[in-house]
C-alpha cells in the first residue's frame, strides 16, 4: 500500500519505488531520516498514481519491475508531469544503460549501495534541480544585508550531478566489481591518461556501450 512519510525537516519531496520490499523500506527510513519527505510505492501504477495526486521534486525508480517497469514511470513523469527522476537498478547491460541515457535521468545508481551513498546522490539530484529552477525564475528583489565576517565563508553549493558521469560509473561498476569510489576513480584516471574533461570521456564510453547495443540488437 502506498504510503507517505514526513519528517519535520523537509528538504524535499521524493517519490520512491522499488518493488522489493526490505530494499524500499531501507530507502525510505534512510531518505525520511535524511530529511526528505517520502511517498512510497512498490509497482509502477502505484507510482504512476501517486506522482499525479502528490506532484514530488524528484523520483527514484527501480527499474525491472513486474507491471510497469521504471521505464514506463520514468517515460510518464518525462512527458506528463515533468518530474525529474533518477534510477537504482541492479542491472547495467549495454540495454538498458542506453535506455537510461535516452530518457534523460538525473542520476543512475547501481545496486547494491548503502543508503549512505544513496543520500548525497540524492542531496546532489535536488541541488541541481533547485539550481536549474532558479535560474528559471526571474531574479528577486535585492536585499539589505549587513555583509558575512571574514571569519565565516560561505557555504559552496553541492555541484550538480553530471548524468553521463553517473552512468559511466554505473557501467565501470557492473563491469570490474567495483564500488561506486573506486569506479569514479577510474574514470577519472582514464580521463586524465587521455587528458580529456571528465564528462568527455565519460560520454565516449557510453558512445562505445551504444555501440555495442546496437551491435546486439542487429
């Protein structure tokens, strides 16, 4: 049954779907905990339903699921409700990674990951999304401040989650057994060794996992 949980720190409003269950309860402890409020479904017309009524700033979707997978939810929320949403799976074949980069998700996480990985993915997902809807909306109106200490800097905010880094991650993951550390390592190493932007090469990589897609699928 779907449920709703809040905390009285809100940083957000996140719909979670997953449709095993220990994994979703473990999610929405950790995020509720975390400060998020969470609305929680195990199937995607639950999911689908509840994205309609409660409008969340972000979804977390499973992908393979039985009934609608995460795809079909993540295809909704795309063209219907405009919610941004990002994916934890255990699977990162060549298929689905291309999959999840043509629908455009925030973030990609492969399985297993402690929910303390998953938290600061998700505080990076929302920075982003509060980042782009400010620079969205027209600038406000100054106001009179007294200026900070010297003593005290200001707070840098979190960058923002770069999708086709995520998911190069995800497939170093799958690929080599690595954490999700030490596959960003990697890939920063590489990039380094071929002296490109990490995002470049984060893209040729999935350029070459397309690649073989396609291959496949001839």
């Amino acid at each position: 049954m779907p449920r709703c949980w809040r905390h009285a720190l809100n940083k957000g409003r996140i719909l979670v779907v997953d449709d095993n269950r220990l994994v979703l309860a473990t999610l929405t402890d950790g995020l509720t905990e975390a400060g998020y409020e969470v609305i929680d479904a195990d199937n995607g017309d639950d999911a689908i339903l509840l994205a309609r009524e409660h409008r969340p700033d972000l979804a977390l979707l499973d992908i393979r699921m039985e009934g609608k997978s995460g795809f079909d939810v993540a295809e909704y929320l795309r063209s219907a409700c405009r919610i941004p949403f990002m994916f934890l799976s255990a699977f990162s074949d060549d298929e689905t990674v291309a999959q999840v980069r043509a629908l455009g998700a925030v973030d990609y996480l492969v399985k297993p990951l402690d929910i303390r990985q998953i938290v600061p993915a998700v505080d990076a997902a929302f920075a982003s999304i509060d980042a782009q809807r400010g620079s969205a909306a027209p600038p406000a109106p100054p106001v009179a401040s007294a200026p900070l200490p010297a003593a005290l800097p200001q707070q840098a905010t979190p960058p923002a989650p770069d999708p086709s880094v995520s998911m190069a991650v995800g497939v170093l993951m799958h690929r080599y057994s690595l954490t999700r550390a030490d596959a960003l390592s990697r890939l920063q190493r590489q990039a380094a060794s071929e002296q490109r932007a990490l995002h470049d090469q984060a893209e040729r990589l999935l350029a070459a996992v397309e690649c073989l897609a396609g291959s496949a699928n001839e």
